[in-house]
C-alpha cells in the first residue's frame, strides 16, 4: 500500500512560489482531515497547515500565515499546498498525512525545498 506521494518541490530564489501536491493512497482519503507538515534540518517535523475532509480550513502555522494556502481535491485524493513569498526559513522536506495523529500513517518520503538565493 502506498499511503503519500509528494512532489512538487524545489529550489526556488527567496519571494518564490511552489506549489506541493500529495497523492494519497490505500485509504478513504475522502473522509479524513489532512495536513502539511514540514521538517527543518536539526528541527522536529511540524504542522504547518490543516484542512478539514468537506475542505474548510483548520489552521495554519504562525510562521506560514498569510502567505501559504493549503486545498484539497476529493476526486483527486490529492491534497495542495500553495507556498507564496518563501524565506529561506521555509526551507525543509515537506510531508503531508492526516490531522489527527492518532490516525496517522506511514510517512511518505516528502518533498524537499530549498529556498536559497
């Protein structure tokens, strides 16, 4: 079963864009509160933005607000993440799973990004 296929990360110049999709898979995506998490060199893996299963925003990061936005795609089984003006402190290898940890699943491998002028 494979759960997380992230992709769309990168290197990109400090007020860049991205934008990450996860595919997930080998569940009944549809019915569950997903999330981005992202984890820094040196740094415990964080959550940095939640949606609910209908697509109603749950949260987003203090670090990230205003400038990240996270959607989702039920037909898809797709999650996104919309990065906009990236600092060179968003840079870490990016992870989405379900909100809630006691639901949680086995990590996919994440998609790096790297903002660095």
């Amino acid at each position: 079963q494979v759960y997380f296929a992230e992709s769309g990360g990168g290197l990109v110049q400090p007020g860049g864009s991205l934008r990450l999709s996860c595919a997930a898979s080998g569940f009944s995506f549809r019915n569950y509160d997903m999330s981005w998490y992202r984890q820094a060199p040196g740094k415990e893996r964080a959550m940095v933005a939640a949606i609910t299963r209908n697509g109603d925003i749950i949260n987003y990061g203090d670090s990230v607000k205003g400038r990240f936005a996270i959607s989702r795609d039920n037909a898809k089984n797709t999650v996104y993440l919309q990065m906009n003006s990236l600092k060179p402190e968003d840079t870490a290898v990016y992870y989405c799973n379900t909100y809630l940890v006691k639901w949680q699943l086995p990590w996919g491998q994440g998609t790096q990004v790297t903002v660095s002028s």
